[in-house]
C-alpha cells in the first residue's frame, strides 16, 4: 500500500467518510462540466427533486459538439445547438458559471480549466470526460467520472469511489532534441499497456519531468487514462507555482502566500511508499508515432512495425485487428506512410506551446499538395495568444487552416471528420477505430511537431530532419 | 430501444438469461458508441446505435444483429472492455439493447463504475473460463443464471465463482447501487469538509 505520497494526502484529506461496502465518499474540489455528459445529470436531479448543492464549485464550457468554422448561433447542425442550449439552461437555472462561446474563456475543459487558475494543487478535480487526468499535473487528484457520477457530485459534492493504487513512473536522464512530452508519454504507454493503469493513480517523477513545462506535463498526465490509469499527478513545484499565480481564479496578494506554501506541503515525502515504481530513461525516446487502433500500439520512427511474434501473446487479437484495419503489413516501415489529412489540437496538444513548436516547423514550408491540414487551438486564449505572436499567419501561410477553438476532429462529433479510409496525422490521444469519424478512418498519433513535419512531407517524417539549426 | 425498457431498480439478487459474445480484446467506448451518436440530451434512443460502426462493417454478422442473439441478456467479453472515454452513453446504450450483466477478462475503470452506478454488475472470469463460454457450441445460447449473494454463476456448461468488487455486490443486493441518496445521507460531513479544505479558504467564489 501506499504511504505519505501526493495522492495518500489529497485523498485523506477529502475522505468524508467510509462507506459500507468498502468505497470511500471523496469531496470533489471543483467539478467541471460540459454539453456532452452532463444533461442528463441535471434531468436526473429534477426526477429526484434535488438541488445543486455547492452551484459556486462547478464551473462550466462547451467543447465536444461546437463547430470550428462557423460559431455564430444557431447552429447549424440542430442537435449540436439542442446540446449547448441545454446547458445554457442548467447553467442558469443552477446558477453555474459557464464559459461559454465568446467570453474569451471558452474552450476545451481541459484547457481552460489551468488556463483560469482554477486548477490548482492538492484540489480533488472531477469531469464527466476521461481526459479529466490532465489537471493531475498540477499536484491535484483529477479524474473521469460517468454520468451518474456527474448527478452525485451536482447532489452532494461527494461520490463513492475505491481508493486507487498508486504507481510510480521515474523517468531519469532528459529527452533528446525534436523529442517531447508526447513522445515519452506513448512511449511509456508502449511499453507498460493500455490496461496496466487498471486500479492505479500514476505519479510521475524524475528529472525528465521536473525538466518538463507545465503545458508538457499536461500532456503526460493528460494520457494517463490512455494506459488505464483513472489518474495521473506530477507533485507541484516552482514552475506550478509561476504558472498557476496571477490568473483569473488564483489565489491573490496574502492568500497567495498561503497558498504556495500549502501546496509546499502536499509533495509525496521522501520517504514516501509506492504499490509499485517503474523506470524509464527519457534519453532512449525517439519521436514515437502510433501504427494499430490503440494508443499503446506504437513505434519509434526509424522502427519497423512490429510482427505478431513480437508482441506479447495477450496483445496478439488486437495486433491483428490493427493490421488488418490500418492496412499495415508488419516489418513495414511507419516512416514515410502517406497521410491525407493533419490535426493539430485537442486537450494533449492544443495548447500555445504546440502552436509554437509546430509553426516553427512550418515557417517558411508549405503544406504537400492534396493534404488536408488544420490547427485547432485548445481555447479562445490559446487562439489569441498564438494570433498575437502571428502564429495564425505562419500555419496559413503554409496552407494550414485555422479554426476556431474546440475538440474537432479529436472525436468529430462536429464537422471536422475524415472520409472514407483517410490516414490522419493527428495531435490527439484516441486512435480507436472510426474515432475521427470516418467508420474506416485511420489515425496516427504523434507529438504537433511531427503533424507538421507529416504536413510538409505529405508522409510520416522525422521531425529532427525538419528542425532549424 | 426495446418498447418496455426499464431501468433496474431495487434489490437485484438473481439475473438469468442468455448469453451473447462479443470476442475481442481493448474493445472502447468509441466502438461501443461512436461520438456521433453522443448528440443527444437523454439516453432513450441509444440501443439501435449500440456498436453501430462495427456492426455496418460486419453486414448482419455483428453478435448485437444475430437473430440467435436477440434475446440475449448477459455479455461476454475479453480483456479491457470500455476502455476510452468516461461516457456513460456506452453503458446505457447497451442496457437499453437488454444487456443486464457482464462477465468479462477484465474492464476499464470508468466503464465499469458506470455500469455499476446504472445497474449492470460485472463480473470478472478467467480467460480460459470466458474462452469456454465463448467458443461454446450448440444450437441455443447458453442460459447463465447469475447469483448475486454468491458471486456464482450456473449453467449446463459450468458452475463457476465470478469475481466482484465487494463494494459493488453489496450495493445490488442492499439496493442502494443509486449512489445519490447513500452520499447524501452524509449532509453534514459534507458541509464540514467544505468548511475545512485548505484551498477553499484561500480561494474566491468562481461566481
Ligand atoms: S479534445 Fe478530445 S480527448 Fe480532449 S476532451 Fe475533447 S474530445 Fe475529449
């Protein structure tokens, strides 16, 4: 069992009570909903005559369904204006702050949330959305939860839950040159599963990710769920602190101080236990590009796809699957796979820096002939800031379109979509089978830097060949 | 929908019905229920949907078309099913197909805290137990009798133990499996905790 680590303490400290069965009643510090999951929470607390009980800690966007070429309202598509309607609705009639489209603030939960201040350390963080992992790299305890739980926490504030594992992950050494934090995240989910996570919080460690800003670590945490891990958490420290302090929900002048040195106090102690710690070293990371339809089924880019000998004998029926829906052959190469259409957003990779790393590849290239490309930023900040620096001009420039902020083409439920059988090359975190709306449609994850090095080359590249000296 | 859908209620302590396999392992919420099918307020029309993807590949031979599997109510699976995303829609829409319980290798977390939450218990088995009942042959479904007090399931093919967390057991058989009204019971250390966190001392109301 676990002792005095980052998720001992944040877990004692929200624990309400035992609950007969053996799962403990956890108080959920700020709860983030969105358009997708959460109706019908809100329909199910009107058929129990329940209230909101704390309507001043949930916090509200719209993200999964808004479209990313023309916002103006009504919606085109009926359903999608139904979606954000009704959570238009709930938030006023519960009194819920809502960010919703135009408020400067609007963007993917993921995003916003740190973007605002009101993520911050040692905060038991809830969403009806899985990705809900991300905020972990903050130092707080931040998970997915179903519908139902979405219902609980509008109720009590509290829900029923097992106390997790907790697992760490030391990463020694740094990572290498054109290699970033995505790269070292579907390394590590290549190497330990999609399912090892199961039961686990990860906390990841080492001077890999004390190196690491703070937008990278939201990428490692934010693909925990990728290996099966409800969570992951990176303990706080000073680069925490400079980014979380003087944004709209931070704590202010005295309180700042206070704050700073609570959250000081929630790193997992030195002598702190683990159910169990694996190490990886970052220096071995090659940019890392997935090849199967899941996101633990990946390579380094000068690797060859693997052939079913060599894959362990529990992972063998989806291998097959993989090749046969990709249209790989194993022994094939990845590099130089031809790609039909580049996304560069989501709630991995669809932050400022991404815009920046990508457009740096992109300046002064053009995109391949017949290849679809489009960036998506995280949030109306994140558009704005990168339209500030001029990266908008630099991705158009290339022949990149530039959209307005949402999931997209993450999991299309928009009209971001691939047709028919189109490879993607594509920043998110979900290569699942038909999840960029196309049923045969075919994604390749990678780090935004390698979407735009795919970009130019109109193939899977490397993207150190591309890096300017 | 099947037209008398009804969301389970109360104490359950015995499902029966026939069995229906889905073989394959790290099968996700995205296939369960694609995103598309996520466009919507409630849950009502989401049976038809269920595994839509798979199942126009498949042109009818998708388990969830087979007409011996119509009345099916007890699924079987491999490793990792509902892995992916946190939507509840993937549940629902299979207990709105008529799936009732699931006995599988193994399951992602929030898949099957959701499945617990609505009603659906799921049961681990061995991956040789689960591949006996899988590639079971004869010319009617297995008919599986699950009990809940004891974690036991019984067929012609075999009576076997399932394994179930404790917690979720005791919420079917108690009845109290909606969460709600057993969180709720604890108003006042609720209002406590409130009180007491650190950070909410320190930080503004959001609104
Ligand atoms: S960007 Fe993708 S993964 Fe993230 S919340 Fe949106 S749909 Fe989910």
């Amino acid at each position: 069992m676990s002792h005095n680590t980052l998720f001992d303490k944040v877990w004692d400290l929200h624990k309400v009570v035992s609950l007969p069965g053996g799962s403990d009643q956890i108080f959920i510090g700020l709860h983030l909903i969105h358009e997708v999951t959460s109706p019908q929470a809100f329909e199910a607390l009107k058929d129990k005559n329940l209230k909101v009980k704390f309507p001043s800690r949930t916090v509200a966007t719209v993200d999964h369904i808004v479209p990313t070429d023309n916002q103006s309202r009504p919606f085109k598509d009926d359903l999608a204006e139904q979606m954000i309607n009704t959570l238009e609705k709930n938030c006023i009639k519960h009194k819920i702050k809502f960010y919703n489209i135009g408020s400067g603030n609007q963007g993917i939960v993921h995003v916003v949330a740190p973007e605002l201040g009101l993520t911050q350390p040692g905060m038991t963080i809830a969403c009806g959305d899985s990705h809900t992992s991300t905020h972990g790299a903050f130092g707080s305890i931040a998970f997915g939860i179903g519908t139902s739980q979405v219902r609980d926490v509008l109720a009590s504030q509290t829900i029923a839950m097992n106390k997790l594992k907790v697992r760490q992950i030391w990463c020694e050494n740094t990572l290498s040159n054109g290699v970033y934090a995505k790269d070292l995240v579907l390394h590590i989910i290549n190497q330990l599963g999609v399912k090892a996570g199961v039961g686990y919080a990860y906390e990841f460690a080492g001077p890999a990710i004390s190196e690491l800003s703070m937008e990278e670590r939201m990428t490692i945490c934010n693909m925990s769920i990728e290996g099966g891990a409800r969570c992951g958490y990176i303990n706080p420290d000073e680069k925490t602190f400079i980014y979380i302090k003087d944004r709209l929900h931070s704590p202010q002048n005295i309180n700042w101080n206070k704050a700073v040195e609570w959250w000081e106090s929630l790193k997992s102690d030195e002598n702190s236990t683990f159910d169990d710690v694996i190490k990886f070293d970052a220096s071995r990371v090659e940019p890392t590009v997935t090849w199967g339809i899941t996101p633990g089924q990946s390579i380094g880019i000068n690797q060859k796809i693997p052939s079913l000998k060599e894959i362990h004998p529990n992972d063998q029926f989806i291998a097959g699957e993989a090749y046969e829906y990709m249209g790989f052959e194993p022994g094939q190469t990845i590099k130089d796979t031809p790609i039909d259409v580049c996304f560069i957003g989501s709630c991995t990779n669809g932050r400022l820096s991404d815009l920046r790393v990508a457009a740096s590849i992109l300046e002064n290239q053009k995109v391949a002939p017949n290849l679809k490309a489009f960036v998506v930023p995280g949030s109306e900040k994140v558009a704005k800031e990168a339209k500030g620096e001029g990266l908008d001009k630099i991705f158009i420039k290339a022949g990149f379109q530039w959209r307005e902020p949402g999931c997209s083409m993450c999991l299309a439920m928009n009209s971001d979509k691939l047709i028919g059988n189109q490879v993607s090359a594509s920043s998110s975190n979900r290569n699942f089978k038909g999840r960029q709306g196309s049923p045969s449609g075919r994604t390749l994850l990678m780090s935004p830097a390698m979407v735009a090095a795919a970009a130019i080359a109109g193939k899977v590249s490397d993207v150190r060949e591309f890096i300017k000296k | 929908m099947k037209d008398n859908f009804q969301p389970p209620l109360g104490k359950i302590s015995k499902i029966a019905g026939k069995s229906i396999s889905l073989i394959g392992d790290d099968i996700d919420t995205d296939r369960i229920i694609p995103a598309r099918f996520l466009k919507c307020v409630n849950f009502d029309y989401l049976a038809k949907s269920v595994f839509a993807d798979d199942r126009k590949n498949l042109k009818g031979m998708h388990p969830f078309d087979l007409k011996s599997n119509e009345e099916s109510s007890i699924l079987i699976v491999n490793s990792n099913f509902g892995c992916g995303s946190s939507r509840e829609h993937a549940p629902q829409a299979l207990m709105r197909w008529g799936i009732k319980a699931i006995i599988g290798e193994s399951f992602a977390e929030i898949f099957y805290s959701n499945c617990i939450a609505i009603g659906i218990p799921c049961y681990t088995l061995s991956k040789e137990l689960i591949k006996k009942i899988q590639h079971h042959k004869s010319e009617h479904n297995l008919f599986l009798e699950i009990d809940i007090a004891k974690s036991e399931v019984k067929s012609d093919l075999l009576t076997v133990n399932l394994g179930i967390k404790e917690s979720a057991k005791n919420m079917f058989l108690s009845g109290k499996w909606d969460a709600t009204s057993t969180l709720l019971e604890n108003t006042n250390l609720i209002d406590k905790k409130m009180n007491d966190l650190p950070y909410l001392k320190f930080n503004n109301k959001y609104f």
